[in-house]
C-alpha cells in the first residue's frame, strides 16, 4: 500500500501554487501525476527519439506497480500520433531493492500488455521492453546515457542507513527517547540525519546523471518537511507515535529499554531549502519544478479505519526491520498500539505530512 492511499494531497506551495488554483479542486495525487506526464510529454516532443529509456525507481511490487508506467506509454502514443512521428520503442527499467518481489511484477506482464494493446486499439501495438534492475538505486544502476527519463515516487526519503555519527563508539545510540528526530533528540542527531541525506541524495543524482541523456528529466516524488522545523505534525510526528507505541511495550516488560534506545529509523524529511541546496551542490541537473504538497487524510475514512490504514503503511514499511531488531513476536500488539494511538491523536487534530513533487532535467 502506498501512503496516497491512506492520504489525500492538497494545496501546493511552490514554484506554482496548486492551492491558488482550487477552484479545480484536484487531488494532488492528481497533480503529481499530471507533472509527470507533462514532463514527459515535454521531453518527448522536444526530443522524439526512436527508442526512449524510462525507469522508474523504488517501483515496489502491487497492483500499482506499472500504472504509472502505463500513463507514461500511452501519452507518449497519444503525443507521436498527434505529431505524426513513428511511437518510439519503449525500454522500462524496473528497479527496486533484491528483497523486492520481481516475480510477481513479471507474473502481471501478460495482463499489462493486454491492457496497454486494448487501449490503443487504433493506435497500433506499442514495442516494450520491460526489465527488473535490482540494487540499491544509491549508486549506479544502468549503462551510461541510456535513460530519458526517470521517476521515483515515495522511495527517496529512505536513507541508505541509519546515520553511523548517531552512535557513540560503543555502538549506543544517543539518541535515546525517540526513534527520528524529535523533541528530545540532541542537536547533533538532526545534523547527522542531514549529513547521511546530503550524501545519499547527491550519490543519487550523480549516478542518474551518468545514466541519463543531456535534457533527460526526472520526476521525483518525496516525503518533506513544509519549514526548517524538524519536528512537526507531519511525517516525524508518525515517528513520535511509533516511539511511544514501543514504549508502551517497554513499560510491560515485553521489550528491553536498551533495545529500544538503540532502535532508530533510516528516513530523512528534507525541507524545500536542503533539496534545492543538494541540486545546486552536485550540479548535474537544473530544477525545473519544485511542488510541496500536504497529505491530508482522507475524510472518506471515519478516524478507526483512517487510522488502520495508517498503521497498515508504516508496518508493511517498517515490519521486517522492527522484527529483526526486537523479535517478530512484538509486531502485532506494537501496531495495535501505533492504532489506537494515531486514533486517539487525529480525534484531537489532523496530522498532515509534506510531499515534495520535483521536476530536473539533466544538463
Ligand atoms: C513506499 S514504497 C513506494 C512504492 C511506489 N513507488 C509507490 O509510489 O507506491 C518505497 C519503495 O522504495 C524502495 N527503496 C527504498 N530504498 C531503496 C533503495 N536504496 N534503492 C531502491 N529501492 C529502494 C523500497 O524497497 C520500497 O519498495
């Protein structure tokens, strides 16, 4: 499950404000995905190469999986026919972590095809290539200058480890009585979580900038933080409410207090100044787009299924990683309790996280 289905975005502060525009009142769900398929479609009108790279990365494994992908084909179709050009081939790399289950991404091809040929029944068969890239997409993933475009959507706020300077030399985290930032977190800890995102984040656009063409895009879709405040409302406060939902089970007995203060999670909220900061810095790319949106949670939802819904995420998220740190055997009463605590809290006032939608194009 992705967080867009827990959630509703709305507003959007930016480079174009979406809230000034609500009148049309769509969801910004909607929103992202008109950004990249315009910046697709911008890519390919102004390029029309005869075979176009396309990846998406972090693409999980679901029923959503390719749909996003599948948008893409069928406007880059639409668009060539307008223009009278010959549809390109399409290459679609697929790349997530070796845990992911490709299998089942591949089992779903036939049906894909199926789809995708329905759709186009005067438009004639596309040519896809589909293929799973499997590593860690901090680092480099595929051949030189291969792609046109790339998009990642809700991946990039994970680090690539937990930062090491959070650890003291005997290995214990000093970060004890919170599982991300928080209140109670030592300055330190927010600038190790900056400095292990600075460097993941540039590691990442360094390697996307040998595999992408000069005027190559990429759409990148993100969790953020809507100030320079690092403890907010919004993404760290699901962290808070994580903590204490351990804390509960510390309190009996049936988690060690040490684990628990040595428990933190590899997620990083960038503000809008810290990205645009780390584009600058690495220099490959220009920002041609910079959205932030807020995930409000959906009020089709009364508070006990938003709620499960929230705890339904974030263990599917954090599940394998709790279990190996605190034994498998927690899982069940941890999230029952992250339930009943993101309940009680959206009772009180929304919790509403930030999402970055961002537009660059290789230079
Ligand atoms: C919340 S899911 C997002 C799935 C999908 N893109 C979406 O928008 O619904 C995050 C995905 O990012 C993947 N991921 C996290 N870190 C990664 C990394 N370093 N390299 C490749 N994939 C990564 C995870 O395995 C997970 O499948």
């Amino acid at each position: 499950m992705d967080v867009e289905q827990v959630f509703h975005m709305t507003g959007g502060i930016g480079h174009r404000s979406y809230a000034q525009n609500s009148s049309l009142q769509k969801k910004a769900s909607e929103m992202v995905k008109d950004m990249t398929l315009e910046t697709v479609q911008e890519l390919y009108l102004t390029t029309a190469p005869k075979s176009l790279g396309i990846a998406d990365l972090g693409c999980s494994s679901g029923p959503n999986t390719l749909s996003i992908m599948k948008e893409i084909i069928e406007v880059v179709q639409g668009t060539s026919r307008k223009a009278f050009h010959a549809a390109p081939e399409f290459r679609v790399y697929l790349n997530d972590l070796p845990t992911n289950d490709f299998n089942s991404i591949f089992k779903s091809l036939p049906e894909f095809s199926k789809d995708l040929n329905k759709e186009m029944n005067n438009g004639g068969s596309p040519s896809i290539y589909i293929g799973g890239y499997p590593g860690s997409f901090y680092g480099r993933l595929f051949p030189n200058s291969s792609l046109h475009f790339v998009y990642s959507s809700y991946s990039l706020h994970w680090l690539s480890r937990v930062p090491p300077a959070i650890y003291s030399e005997e290995g214990k985290s000093i970060n004890k009585g919170s599982v991300y930032i928080s209140e109670s977190s030592p300055p330190v800890v927010a600038e190790a979580y900056l400095k292990q995102f600075k460097e993941d984040f540039t590691l990442f656009l360094q390697s996307r900038s040998e595999e992408l063409l000069s005027g190559g895009r990429m759409v990148l879709i993100l969790l953020g933080r809507s100030g320079p405040d690092h403890v907010d409302r919004g993404n760290s406060f699901f962290w808070e409410l994580l903590y204490q939902s351990l804390a509960i089970l510390v309190s009996k007995g049936e988690v060690e207090k040490e684990k628990l203060d040595s428990y933190d999670v590899h997620f990083y909220a960038p503000s809008k100044d810290e990205l645009e900061d780390a584009v600058r810095k690495e220099g490959s790319f220009q920002l041609d787009r910079l959205e932030m949106f807020e995930l409000e949670r959906d009020h089709h939802k009364d508070n006990q299924s938003y709620a499960t819904s929230v705890a339904m995420t974030v263990r599917a998220i954090q599940e394998s990683m709790i279990g190996q740190h605190f034994g498998e055997e927690i899982l069940d009463s941890l999230f029952e309790n992250y339930r009943r605590l993101v309940g009680e809290e959206i009772a009180k006032e929304d919790i509403k996280p930030t999402t970055f939608g961002i537009v660059l194009r290789k230079l």
